[in-house]
C-alpha cells in the first residue's frame, strides 16, 4: 500500500540536498527502489521533502541505508536538528 512521507529538515540547504542528489546520481541510485513521486523545496526553517512510496518498507530500506550513508558523506541536512518525518496515507496518484 502507498504511503505518502513528508520530512523536514530544520537547517537544511539545498546545497546539502543537491550534493546528496549528484552522488546518488552517480552511483546510478538516482531514482531509488520503491519511489513512486519526490518533491523538494525550501522552506521558512530548511527544507522539506515530499515523497510517495510503494511501501513504509521500501521508504525505510532507503532512509536507513543509501541515505543515510550519503547525508554522512556529505554532512547531514539540517545538522542543527533531527529530520521530522510524517507519514499519511495514500488515496490516489495522478500523473499527467
């Protein structure tokens, strides 16, 4: 079942996020497994991102595992404070 995840980054740039973007690129996980839709963008307090997944479990493969290891590489988004996840459920995904 699809899930809708929103995460936001209190502190985070999109220089951090970018460099997060270009080393998964590069590693050819640029569109990881699992993700249906992803949007970014700054907010008042950092940055947020909003995802549609397949499933919590595909969403948690990827935030515990290649992100993970690649906001290390780079320096964490928001490195002033943990990331704030909210889960919803999923009705519908339109797509032109």
């Amino acid at each position: 079942m699809p899930i809708g995840v929103q995460v936001d980054f209190p502190g985070g740039r999109e220089q951090e996020y970018d460099a997060i973007r270009r080393r998964m690129a590069d590693r050819g996980d640029a569109l990881p497994e699992g993700l249906i839709l992803h949007v970014s963008g700054p907010t008042e307090h950092g940055w947020r991102v909003l995802a549609v997944w397949e499933s919590r479990e595909a969403f948690d493969a990827f935030a515990s595992g290649p992100l993970r290891a690649l906001s290390q590489e780079v320096g964490a988004i928001g490195t002033a404070a943990r990331p704030i996840v909210t889960e919803f459920p999923v009705h519908d995904v339109l797509t032109p």
